[in-house]
C-alpha cells in the first residue's frame, strides 16, 4: 500500500509531505483546491508521462517520491527482484524528477531506473480509476486477468497448465523444424553441431580447472618478484639483526623475570610461541625460495591453455560446466540427425500428445471461463444498479482465438449506460467517470480477489447523491478492508466513512497561491464534513455531520 508521498515544486505545491494508512482514506476539498495534483503526482511516480508544464513556476525542478509496503504484495516483490531492486525493510521508494529543461530521472530506492520499471511495478501496486492513463480497464489484456481472479484458483491452475504444455509444444515443434532441414540446410547444421561437440571435446575440459590455472599464470608471472620478497622476508626473520634474534633476546630476559614473578610466565609462554612461529615460517620460506624460479615454458603452456579455455567460454557458456554442458546437448543431438526417421517418430508422437492436452485443457479453461462470466456479469451489474447506474448493461465478451499461454480466449468487457442501448467494448464508450465506476463495481464483486495493495478513486462519485452516495461510500469501505483505498470525493458520506480524512486547499503565502493539505480529526473534520453537505460550518449542518460520522463508526 501507498504509505507516504512526498511532493516538490508541483504546479501550485510548494512542498507536501502526507503519510497514509490502511483503510478508505478520503481527500477533500473544495472545486481547483489541488486534489487533483497530488493524483497527478502519483501517477507521474508510477511511471506516468513526464510534463514539464507541472513544474512549479520560478522553479527549475519538480520531485515525487512515492513510498509503498510490498510486505503483503509478492508480485510487487517478484517483478522488483526482476528489474534488480531490493526492497528496503518491505519499502519500494519510486520517484522522478522533472526538469524545466526537458530532462526527467526516475529512480527506485534511490537507484536509476528506466520509467518502464516504473510502469511494470505500478501494475502490481495500483489501480488508479478516473480520468487518468492508469485505468487498467482501459487495457482490454487486464479483462481477462479481472475475469481470471474472480474464477479463482481453479482457473490460476489451469492457467498454469496451459502455459506449461503451450511451451511444450513449442520445443517439440522447434526440434521437429531442425531435424527436418533438407539439403544444404542440414549439412550445415550436422557440420556445426559436429565442430562443436568435437572441439569441446578436444580440449578435455575439467570443472574448476580455469581457477587453478589463473592462479598458477599469476604465480609463474611474478616468479622473480616473488623469490625477491621471500628473501627479504627470510632476511627480516633470521638474518643479522633479525626478529628472531630480537625475540630470542626478550624471551631471555622475560624468563630471568618469570622465575622472580610466577604471574610473567604466561608471556613468557606467548614469547616462546612466537619464537617457533618465527623459526618455521623462516624454514617453510627458505623450501618456497627454493622451489619458486622463472619457469618461461610452464608460464607459457598455462597461458596457451588458459586461452582456450575462455574462447570455449566466450563461445559455448560463462563457466566451464556450462560448456561442457553445451558439447553433450551437440553431441545429443548428432546422435539425433543420425537416427533421425526414430527421433522424429518418437518427437510427432510427442507432439499430437501434447497438443492434444493442451487443446484439451485450454477447452477446460473455456468453459470454466464462460460458466462464470455470466454470474460475474450479473454481479457487477447488480452493483452497478447499486451505484445508481440504473440503464447500465455489463457483459463479457469470450470469443475463440489461436491458443497461446493463456489459453484460447479473447475476452472483453461490454458496455452501455443507456437504455435501449446494446452494450459495446467498455475501452471505446466508457468515459471517465463511467469507468470509475465499472470498476468499482468490479473490485466490489472481486471483493479482495484482487492482488493489487493500493485503490485510487478519482471523482468516483461524479453525479451522485441521496442513497447512491450512501451506497458508494459503503462500498468503498468494504474495499478498503483488503486493499488501501484512497479516493477524492466531494461526498460527505464517502469522507465521514474514512479512517484518514486529508484537506487539501489554497492559501496565499507569500504572495503566491500554495495547496496545502491538512490531516483532519476532531471539530476540523466535522467543520469540513459540515461543509461538504451544507457549503457552510453552521450550528445545523454541524451536527448533521457529528451524526454522520457517528454513524460511519458503528
């Protein structure tokens, strides 16, 4: 969920640092007060196009930076590992910047990264409905996902199955088509799949071999160095002057000591130790100095050998079992064009099993898919009459397609909100306030289905009033119980069901316009809900709003 946003030199924001919770959080305010910015802002920080005109006049830059807990959402975290970011204690911090000269940065947490890891995290974290780019219903490839979450796990699994045998498949075939090349074609594939095995085969490879010998070649090459420190080192431990005599002297005289003071003996004890480790470490030198000279012919053979080792690993695989790995799938396969008619009968008799599964399973997820459109459609329309949409039609659309990993089926949404209208594809009539609320009436259908933490609603309640707007405000909060939901609204029955209630206004600082949002509790928030339902903080409507938000907490 989203649980901080900072914002900097956006349009009339000055500077806005808002810190969220759970639940249904409401921002309100009145017409041109800035709501819209901080949506804005949002979506700019979720990947959204970058506009210079947002930029705050006389400032030459504009920062967002958005925080969310990914503790609870496992596709946030899978996608984030992806693109090589580690949340930082279950945090994913996404900002961007935007400068007047055209230039714009994007990072998370606190790393650059290109807008489309913005993009690909901003699907897991938010659904942002209004009139705005980030309204996944606009995407007719997020229906079937939506249709898939409400099925449940029953459809996750053959979903799942789907995509295993449709790769499948697709290894058979691509194994058939290389068996199967003709003429020169094949001769050149046999020639280079036998150039392969046997040139890896040639050099007699062995696992861990490469680090012995960049160990050797930088042994052999700094052999003279080598002998030359050695002999100094031997000179410092047990030449004239050396550290052992030196030692030798104070264990002398710190054994005199330790016969007139017993507590002196454990020194005493640690001299002698230093004493042995002096005189080994001075003869295991003395073998190494020996043993250690210019070996020109050795250093070459090493080298040579070394050079074959990292072109087989430039060309066939980064380590050596992997190239070793590489040469035995040659080698395989050789032995595969060589019994090629058995190979190919046993691959065909693989296939028509696989494709017969896969055409089976995805049938399956067919019929899985067009039991429960039909109840899902009834459930969202039942919600949207709910919502005061009373000509509304919703339906879905599942019309047969070529089988790919997600089974066999195109599926979209249907849409009309007038009567004696034949619904037609949701992505082309709806508007925005429309689409708010389809998908609101979705989510509510879902009813927590839905992996994504953070909801958005902007202008969800367009046009409502009376008990559509009680109804609205109570589906809302419903949401809010599996998923954040964050909405502007002029409805004071949606901003008494909040559990955050944010102000936003203008003010005159300086002589320049600057929002301002406030966390409202107390008399603050009777006061704005009082004026959301009168346009005044009267005694009346006062207490019309302490009822109202009396109610909201039973």
């Amino acid at each position: 969920m989203l649980v901080e946003l900072h914002i900097e030199n956006v349009a009339i924001v000055d500077r806005l640092n808002l810190r969220f919770g759970p639940g249904l959080i409401a921002l309100t305010g009145e017409t041109g007060a800035g709501k819209s910015i901080l949506i804005d802002a949002i979506s700019l920080a979720l990947g959204d196009r970058a506009d210079t005109n947002l930029i705050r006049q006389g400032c030459d830059q504009a920062t967002v930076i958005a925080v969310f807990d990914v503790r609870r959402c496992p596709v946030a975290i899978s996608i984030a590992n992806d693109i090589g970011v580690e949340p930082e204690d279950g945090l994913l911090f996404l900002s961007r910047e935007l400068s007047t000269n055209g230039r714009t940065g994007a990072r998370i947490n606190g790393r650059p990264a290109p807008v489309s890891s913005l993009k690909k995290l901003a699907e897991a974290l938010v659904d942002l409905h209004g009139q705005h780019e980030h309204q996944s219903l606009f995407r007719v490839a997020s229906h079937l996902e939506l249709l898939d979450d409400w099925l449940g796990a029953p459809a996750v699994e053959l979903k799942h199955k789907v995509r295993e045998l449709y790769l499948a498949k697709q290894s058979i075939e691509a194994e058939i088509a290389e068996l199967t090349q003709t003429g020169a074609e094949r001769e050149r594939a046999l020639d280079l799949l036998r150039y392969q095995a046997e040139e890896i085969e040639g050099a007699n490879l062995t696992p861990g071999e490469d680090e012995t010998l960049e160990s050797a070649e930088k042994r052999l090459a700094n052999a003279d160095r080598l002998g030359q420190l050695a002999a100094e080192a031997i000179d410092a431990l047990d030449g004239e002057a050396s550290a052992y005599e030196a030692l030798a002297r104070a264990q002398k005289s710190l054994s005199e000591a330790a016969k007139l003071d017993d507590g002196l003996e454990a020194l005493d004890s640690l001299l002698l130790s230093a004493l042995d480790s002096a005189r080994d470490c001075a003869t295991a030198l003395r073998r190494y100095a020996e043993e250690i000279e210019a070996q020109p012919e050795e250093l070459d053979k090493t080298v040579r050998r070394l050079d074959q080792i990292r072109s087989l690993k430039r060309k066939y695989g980064e380590s050596i079992a992997a190239v070793i790995a590489f040469g035995e799938e040659a080698r395989r396969k050789l032995g595969d064009f060589e019994n090629q008619d058995e190979r190919l009968q046993e691959l065909n008799n693989q296939l028509v099993s696989t494709a017969n599964e896969l055409t089976h399973t995805a049938a399956n997820l067919t019929r899985m898919r067009a039991d429960g459109a039909t109840s899902f459609a009834t459930l969202v329309n039942d919600h949207l009459q709910d919502l005061g949409m009373t000509h509304a039609q919703f339906a879905i659309s599942i019309e047969p397609k070529p089988i790919d990993v997600k089974g066999a089926d195109a599926v979209e949404y249907l849409f009309s909100a007038n009567i004696g209208e034949s619904p037609k594809p949701l992505t082309k009539i709806a508007s925005g306030g429309e689409i708010s609320r389809v998908m609101l009436a979705i989510k509510s259908a879902l009813a927590g289905a839905s992996p994504v933490g953070s909801l958005i609603f902007d202008e969800v309640d367009a046009g409502l009033g009376g008990r559509a707007a009680t109804i609205v405000a109570d589906k809302l909060s419903r949401l809010s119980k599996n998923s954040q939901a964050l909405c502007v609204t002029h409805l004071a029955q949606i901003a008494a069901r909040a559990d955050q209630h944010f102000s936003i206004d203008k003010q005159e600082i300086d002589g320049r316009t600057v929002a301002v949002a406030q966390l409202l509790s107390g008399a603050e928030r009777e006061e704005e809900i009082a004026r959301m339902i009168a346009g005044d903080t009267g005694q009346t409507a006062i207490v019309h709003a302490r009822e109202m938000l009396s109610e909201a907490k039973k």
